[in-house]
C-alpha cells in the first residue's frame, strides 16, 4: 500500500483538531470536516496559534509552520474526503453515530482508502459492519493532547488486514509516534488500565477517604504522573470517562467497571470538565467585585 499523501479527519473538537494539526506539521495535505461551522472556526484559530507558538519557541522553522497551516483545508462536506488516503473519525463517543458517519465514508471515499477511528472503546469490529470494507478498517487511537502524547494505540477488529495495519502503523510512525497494537476487546489497553483507576479516584473522593487535591497530589508526587486523575478526568471530559466506563461494565460484565455515582452525577449536573470551565474542579475566573 502506497504512503498515505492526503487525510480527512472527521470531527473538530480537541482531538480531531489534535490530529489534523500533527498530521500537516509532519507533511500531509489535510481536510478536516465538522457539520459545526463555528467547530471549525474554533478549530482554525486553535491550530493556527499552537502552529504559532511553536515557531515562536523555536520549535518549527517560520516556513514549515505556515506551510503546515496551508495544507489543512477546512470543510462542512464529507464529498471533499474522497481523494483522502486515509480517513480518520473523531467525533463523539456513540457508536450510533459513528457507525451512520462510517456508512457515510464508506460510499464516498476512493476504494483503497482506509477508514480509521479515533474512539477510546468502542468495538472497532462492529464499526466495520456498517461499511462493504471490513478489511480497511482499524481503530488509530490517539491520546489527548495528539500534538504532543508519543503513543498511538492500533486496534485491529476481527476482519483488518494485514496491509491496513502495516500502512496504519507506517503513518502513525510518520507522525512520531510510537505505535502499541492491541485486539478489539472494550477499552484496548489504555482506557481498559486508567479509566477504572480514574473511576476509583473517583469513589475515592465519593466515600470522604480523600480530599481532590489530596488524591491528586497523592498520585502525580506519588506515581510521577503529570496529572492527577481528578485533574485528568477534567482534561479529558467527565463525560469521555463516564462512556468509556458504561463501555466496560457492559463489555467485560464485571461490576468492578461500574462507573462511580459521583461521576455520573457531575455528568448529570453539566460538569464536564475543563470545556465546561467546571468538572472536579472549578476553572471558572473568580467575577470581579
Ligand atoms: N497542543 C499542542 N501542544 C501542547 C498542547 C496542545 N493541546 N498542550 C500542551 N502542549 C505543549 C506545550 O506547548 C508545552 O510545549 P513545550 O514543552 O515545548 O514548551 C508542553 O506541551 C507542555 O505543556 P505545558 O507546559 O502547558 O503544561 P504541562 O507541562 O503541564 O503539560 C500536558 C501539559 C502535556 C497535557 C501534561 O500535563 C500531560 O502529559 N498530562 C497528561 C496527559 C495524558 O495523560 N493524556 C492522555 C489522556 S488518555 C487519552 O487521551 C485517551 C482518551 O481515549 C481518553
């Protein structure tokens, strides 16, 4: 299989922006698609003053920077991806919606063409049914922030070749990543190992053994991670967390997966994080008096 030259990524928000942005900076022509236009007005200026800041550190030389900006071309049609060499979807976390998207994809995109999706845990094996290339399809899980985190997670389904994987692992390399392969089974590798232990930060504030910032504190000067996982769930949406948790407990059937019920109730309550300005913590500007 030829080096992928063009790719559409699907979805604007944090890691479809993410993606397309690391994906022009390493050489390829991009087309990023939101049905959202004011996404993909947000998604621009976001990219453009990431792309900025490295080249002010020094990071990117002045020209590969505005020649990575110039190659990300912005879209609201899905017709625009059917040159792409790959695609990549990073909507939201429902597999009704991305398996309607990949149904989408399958009749407009060229024939060689490799569908990927960027989900934290849904089956990758049950996206494929919704589309007449099984074959082609794979799951490329990028972690959050993709311009920066070194890991891409591959996941194969039932039916991904070998040509998909060897072609999908080649472009996750050409980005500088380092890829891990894991089988179709709820959460791959990653999620399946934090989200539970995220979970249990959680039941650990619920049950009064902790304050959040005792937790927090506890695990990044504890463990030498840079976030704790209060401050983690926060980063990477409450509401991420709490799909990926229901993805467990209904694919592995254990009651150790069961989301905590303070989780749930931020959820309910709107706090979703460092999007929302409110999750565990409050990122809101305290009003000026
Ligand atoms: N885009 C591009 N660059 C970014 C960025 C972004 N969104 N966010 C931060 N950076 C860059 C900064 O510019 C800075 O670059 P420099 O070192 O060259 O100056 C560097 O990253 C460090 O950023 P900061 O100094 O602002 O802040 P920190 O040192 O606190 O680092 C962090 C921020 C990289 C996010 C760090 O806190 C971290 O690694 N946190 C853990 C992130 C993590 O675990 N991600 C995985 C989540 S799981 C996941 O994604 C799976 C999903 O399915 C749920």
């Amino acid at each position: 299989m030829a080096a992928a030259k063009e790719i559409g990524v699907v979805g604007s928000g944090q890691m479809g922006s993410g993606i397309a942005q690391l994906a022009a900076v390493n050489g390829l022509d991009v087309w990023l698609h939101d049905t959202d236009p004011g996404a993909l007005t947000r998604a621009k200026k976001s990219i453009s003053e990431s792309v900025q800041r490295s080249v002010s550190k020094g990071q990117l030389p002045q020209e590969v920077g505005a020649e990575a900006l110039g190659r990300i071309k912005f879209t609201s049609n899905l017709e625009d991806f059917r040159s792409a060499d790959v695609i990549i979807e990073a909507v939201i976390e429902s597999e009704e919606v991305k398996k309607i998207l990949f149904g989408q994809l399958d009749r407009i995109a060229k024939g060689p063409a490799i569908l990927a999706s960027n989900t934290s845990s849904i089956s990758i094996t049950r996206l494929a049914t919704a589309t007449s290339r099984p074959h082609q399809v794979i799951g490329m899980h990028f972690m959050n922030p993709p311009p920066v985190m070194k890991l891409v997670e591959i996941v194969r389904g039932a039916d991904t070749s070998d040509d998909t994987f060897n072609a999908t692992k080649s472009l996750a390399e050409r980005l500088g990543k380092t890829v891990i392969c894991s089988q179709d089974y709820s959460g791959f590798i990653v999620n399946r190992i934090l989200m539970p232990m995220i979970n249990e930060a959680f039941h650990t504030l619920y049950t009064g053994v902790a304050t959040k910032e005792d937790i927090d504190t506890g695990m990044k000067l504890g463990t030498n991670h840079p976030m704790g996982p209060l401050e983690l769930a926060d980063f990477i949406g409450l509401d991420v967390c709490l799909s990926i948790m229901k993805v467990l407990h209904a694919g592995l059937g254990n009651s150790k997966y069961a989301p905590c019920p303070l989780l749930v109730q931020y959820v309910d309550a709107g706090r979703l994080g460092r999007k929302r300005g409110i999750g565990v913590y409050n990122y809101q500007k305290a009003p000026k008096i």
